[in-house]
C-alpha cells in the first residue's frame, strides 16, 4: 500500500535515457561522474575526489551542467 501523502505529491513518473555517462577529471585530486540524458541535460552524479573543497563545473565537455 503506498502512503497517501507521497501519492499526492507524485503525479507521474517519467524516464529519462541516458546517452552520456563518464568521469570528468579537473586535476588529479577532483573529478567528477556525470551523465547527460536524451535532452542535452548535463547531471554531476557523484563526486569522486580527493580534495574537500572545490568548484563544481559550470560545463562538462561544451555542456551545460544542470
């Protein structure tokens, strides 16, 4: 049974196909997963370095990171 509040919230699912997907390395210390779907939208799915502070790219690949 699902829980009515999250049922109100939710109108419909949707999928979205991924076409990209790869590691975007800025240095050797910060690097980045990432995926871009059907649409040309660019997701930083997980970062993958070292350093504790950094600057999440506006671009990855001449593609705007959404």
């Amino acid at each position: 049974m699902f829980n009515s509040t999250v049922e109100d919230r939710c109108s419909a699912i949707t999928a979205t196909k991924i076409v990209e997907q790869g590691t975007y390395e800025v240095d050797d210390n910060t690097s980045f997963e990432y995926a871009v779907t059907e649409f040309g939208n660019t997701y930083i799915r997980k970062y993958t370095g070292t350093t504790e502070e950094f600057v999440i790219p506006s671009e990855i690949n001449a593609k705007e990171v959404t």
